[in-house]
C-alpha cells in the first residue's frame, strides 16, 4: 500500500504566519532595546513618576499630566517625534510588533489573490483594510 | 552545540537582568518616592517573572495568557483598568502572533476559515474596544465597576467552561454540511503526525458562527482578554472542526482580531511601555516554557489551580464592581 503524503499547505497561511511571526519578533526586540534605554537614561514620562501613578491607580490623563508635563494623553504616534527617548523607542516596538499582524494580513491578501481565493480574497481585504484603518489612527477611543 | 532558542532566550534576559540591576540600583537607591518600596528597574523585572509565571500556568492549563493576566491585574493591583486591558490585549496579540507560525506552516491552522471569521471577530473587537473608551469616557465610577462586576461574572463562567469543558470532541462527525457553508468552501485536510496520516475534515453552521464571532469579538475589544476560551468551542462544538484545528485556528485568529483591538488603546496613549513591554517579554517567555514543559509535567494539578485563581480572581473582580456601583 502506497504511504500517504501530507497535503499541501496554503501558501497564503504561510506568508501571513512568517511575516507575522518575523515582524512581532522584531518589535519585541526593538521594545527590548527601548527598555534599557529607559532604564538608563530615562525617557518622555519620567520612569519613577510612571511608576507611582500606575500603582496609585492614575488614569491616563493623570500619568501624562503629571509625567511628562502635558496637559493630557499625546494620542496617536507620539513616540515618532519622541525617538531620543527610550520610553518612545520601546513603545515603537510595541507598535512594531502590533503592526505585524497588519502586515502580515496584506502579505496573506497577496498569497489568497496569487492563489486565486476566490471569495476569501474580498474577507482578507475587508480585514486587512479594517487593520490598516486602526493602525493609522483613524478609528480612535473619543472621549 | 546547538543552543535551543529558549537557552538563547533565558541567556539575553539574564544578561539584561545583571546589566539593569547593576546600572540601575544607584538609580533605585536615589528615588525617594518609590512604589511597593521598588525601583522602575525592580517593578519591571517583577512583572517579568510574574508574567512569566502566568503565561506557563496558562498553557498548561490550556487557556491564553491574556485570559489570565487581565483578570489577575485588575482583581489584584491598583493598575488603571484601562490601562490592564490595552496591556492585556497587546498581551493576548503578543503571544498568538509569535505562536501562529508553526500552526500555519503544518497546515494545522485552516486559513479560510481564519479568513473567514476574521472579518466579524475584528470588527467587533473594535467594537468592543470603542465601547470600553465610551464606558470609561461616559459613565465614570459606574462604568468602571460595571466593566468589573461583568469581567467578574464571565472570568468566573470561563473558570466553569474549563472545570466542565470536557466535552471537547477531537474528530467530530458533520452528518449534514448547510448550504452556505458548502458554498465558502471550508473544507480542508492537515497532516496528523500522531497518526501519520490525512486528516479531511468539514465544518458546518458558518451562520451561527458568524454571530458568535461578533460576540467573541466585542468581549475581547471591550475586557482585553484574548478569546481563545470561547473561539475553540464556537470551532470545535458548533462548526464542528476538528478540536486540533479549533485551538490552531483561534490562536491564529487573536493575532488578527486583537491587533485591531489594540491600536485604538494605543492611539489614546493607554500603553506604557514601564508596564506592557515588563508584561510582553514574561508571557511570551512564560507560553515558550509552558508549551515545552506540558508533556513533562501533570496538567490536572495546574488545570486546577488555575480553575481556583480565576475563581478567586473573578470573585474579586466581582465583589469590587458591586462596591463601586
């Protein structure tokens, strides 16, 4: 009787889980990096100052105010300008790795249109749009 | 000698621990003003090890470490809750992103089907997230214990799918594929190593799962508890997918979900770095060591204990939204 084979693999799960995988990996590194950085040298919000307004329980309003001496939270990609900063680098990374998945869907949109997904190609898009939108800061939390 | 990732791993965190402590005790004995009695450079290496210890008694006990932390830091630490769960989502993120690989590369992993329920899980997550920022923003004091006392209940009804989830069915049979499942075409086949043969499997009722991806997605948006506990039932119970491909599929899918979750936490500044990286680094570490110690160690001792801590933690949670109301 002839041994059988393992199936193919959907090369499109491949490219999202390699890219994906690559990139968070990357961002944990580059956080890693923006944490010593911090540790040394101090960053934007003042480390000790973080520290006793996360634990007293401070909003996050509170922690920016009294931290880094702005009137409230810096939204969206704050760190961009912040970059002689350790704290800012760490929080690229933290970006870098959330933007592994985003990515990572576009490559995987490539992979499914390559392979001729059919309909799956349409719910990749949708998804990788969605992504895209959030990543750029146009959905945001309004208060 | 070939050094295994996790030595690598365990060698760089020690290097940095000796590098930081050693710059960073001169620093630690200056500050006046320091919470718990710790320095910044003590606090992070703190909430490395305990998020380590979390993230190897989640795997071993089977659930996420997002499902975990969230619950545990904001029953048991004075951390702004919309501060917990942006971290906890990241968390949740972190830690499937890094795990999907080697499920999608063997196939384990059924991209059309991720693809699939991507679509209302990520719209719903941020969803859910915006509604948090709402509830935060619009209801104040109230809010904040509502989001307690229902984080409370449903940690305590997770704890209970675990204690009596055994109902899990590793090759379910499909009798009958409905017509809007045939037409998506979810069908697919993986290799199963413990058998050494083809695995073809079908799913079923997409409709209903489709509507139980909204609801997965608005709770993991809104509480920053990765989903995984209730996306392995909707994939295994309800669209009867085999219970290996449920669990690959639905760490695959936090990944997509969460990531879309999280960015507008970040875009609001609820991220930290002091914190989320401290957290970030000791679950991926914690999910790395707890994935190779399952075959070594009794998982029924940890499934356990972690039934108990989410009990308790639940309860707590509970008990604290109930005060506030």
């Amino acid at each position: 009787m002839e041994k059988e084979k393992p199936p193919e693999v959907p090369v499109t799960g491949v490219i999202y889980g390699e890219i994906a995988y690559r990139i968070a990996l990357l961002g944990i590194l580059i956080s890693i990096v923006g944490i010593i950085i911090y540790m040394i040298s101090n960053g934007y919000l003042d480390r000790t100052c973080t520290l006793n307004q996360l634990w007293s329980g401070a909003s996050v309003d509170t922690i920016w105010s009294e931290c880094a001496g702005v009137s409230a939270a810096l939204e969206g990609h704050w760190y961009f300008s912040m970059l002689s900063h350790g704290d800012a680098i760490a929080m690229l990374g933290i970006s870098v790795t959330c933007s592994a998945a985003v990515l990572g869907m576009w490559g995987g949109l490539i992979g499914m249109v390559r392979s001729k997904g059919g309909m799956y190609i349409i719910f990749a898009l949708i998804v990788a749009i969605i992504l895209t939108l959030c990543a750029v800061g146009l959905v945001v939390i309004k208060e | 000698m070939r050094l295994s990732k996790l030595s690598i791993a365990a060698a760089i965190v020690l290097a940095i621990t000796i590098f930081l402590f050693s710059s960073g005790i001169g620093y630690a004995a200056d500050s006046a003003d320091q919470s718990m009695g710790l320095s910044p450079v003590a606090f992070f290496f703190v909430f490395v090890a305990i998020c380590t210890l979390i993230g190897i008694v989640a795997v071993l006990g089977g659930v996420g470490g997002g499902v975990v932390f969230t619950p545990l830091m904001m029953g048991f630490t004075p951390i702004d809750s919309f501060i917990i769960r942006a971290t906890g989502l990241v968390v949740a993120m972190a830690g499937s992103l890094i795990a999907a690989r080697p499920f999608l590369r063997r196939g384990l992993a059924n991209i059309k089907l991720l693809f699939f329920a991507a679509v209302p899980y990520t719209i719903f997550a941020v969803v859910g997230a915006l509604l948090a920022g709402y509830v935060k923003a619009s209801a104040g004091e109230f809010g904040e214990a509502l989001i307690r006392l229902i984080l409370g209940v449903l940690v305590i009804f997770i704890a209970l799918l675990i204690l009596f989830g055994g109902k899990k069915v590793e090759y379910p049979e499909v009798k009958k594929v409905d017509g809007f499942t045939q037409r998506l075409g979810l069908a697919m086949s993986y290799w199963e190593q413990s058998m050494g043969k083809v695995v073809n499997y079908k799913v079923t009722r997409s409709p209903v799962g489709i509507f139980l991806f909204c609801a997965c997605g608005v709770v993991s948006g809104m509480f920053g508890v990765g989903a995984g506990w209730a996306m392995v039932p909707v994939f295994n119970l309800v669209m009867l997918a085999p219970l290996k491909v449920a669990a690959a599929s639905s760490k695959v899918l936090i990944g997509m979900g969460d990531t879309a979750a999280v960015w507008p936490y970040i875009m609001r500044g609820g991220i930290f770095p002091l914190f989320a990286v401290a957290c970030i680094i000791g679950v991926v570490i914690g999910t790395s060591i707890g994935a190779r110690l399952m075959f070594k160690v009794k998982a029924q001792f940890i499934r356990w204990m972690i039934i108990l801590v989410m009990i308790g933690a639940g309860v707590k949670l509970a008990i604290d939204g109930i005060e506030m109301l």
